[in-house]
C-alpha cells in the first residue's frame, strides 16, 4: 500500500473511532475526550491524544499516545469499573465511569491496535514511541 492511501485509512480509522484527526503530510494527529462529567462542585475528565508518523523512506508508523486525567472540585458518588495495565510500552484494559452528571469509557488499546493491524496489513512495519504525541 503506498503513503497516500494509507493516510487515508489510517485517518478514516481514527475517525470512525469517534477522534478529531489533525494534521497533514506524514504525521496524523488525533484526540478524543473519552470521559467528561461535571457537577455542581467540580469536573472530571479523561481525554487520548495521539500521533501516528508515517515514515516513507523505512516503511515505519511510528506511534505515539497519552491518556490524560484531568479533576477538581468535589466528586458525587460514582460507579467505577476497570482494570488496566501497562506492558512494554503499550497499555491496555477498559475503564467505565457513569454518575448523573455524565461519564464515559475508555478502551486503552482500541485505537493503537486498529492501527496496528491497518499499518501491518499494508506492509509497514509499526513502532511504539515513549514520547508525548
């Protein structure tokens, strides 16, 4: 598969995820906030940002992310499920919050593994890069 048409994909990918995909040439930005709630007395939020760097001369995407918590005030009583973990460099699980007040769900690996399999399927090989998108 050649650059532009993986672009495209790995692009639409993102998209369909629910993601604000940026950026342009080799390097793709996306972010997405995937837990929000607030309330009276504060707010809590849970946002992805990542990029994915295509790299024509090797055949490498190189990729990026961070998973950022974000709260003040004082929390009402919530329901919380989940468990995640980090392995290497990737990070993996789910995690549920819902209250009145909103709430969301993040799956970790769900947007690093559809790219994976997109980049791999196209014949590019796929790095993990520990460094802020």
């Amino acid at each position: 598969m050649d650059l532009e048409t993986l672009r495209s994909h790995a692009r639409a990918a993102l998209a369909d995820l629910g993601m604000t995909v940026t950026g342009q040439d080799d390097l793709i930005g996306a972010e997405k906030e995937e837990i929000g709630a607030r309330w009276m007395l504060g707010a809590r939020s849970t946002r992805r940002k990542l990029s994915l760097r295509l790299d024509e001369a090797t055949r490498t995407a190189i990729f990026r992310e961070v998973v950022i918590d974000r709260g003040w005030g004082l929390p009402p009583p919530r329901l919380w499920a989940g468990a995640f973990a980090i392995k290497g460099r990737a990070l993996s699980g789910r995690r549920v919050e819902r209250s009145g007040w909103g709430g969301g769900e993040v799956d970790y690996a769900a947007p690093r593994e559809r790219l994976r399999q997109l980049v791999e399927a196209a014949g590019w090989s796929f790095r993990i890069e520990l460094r802020m998108p």
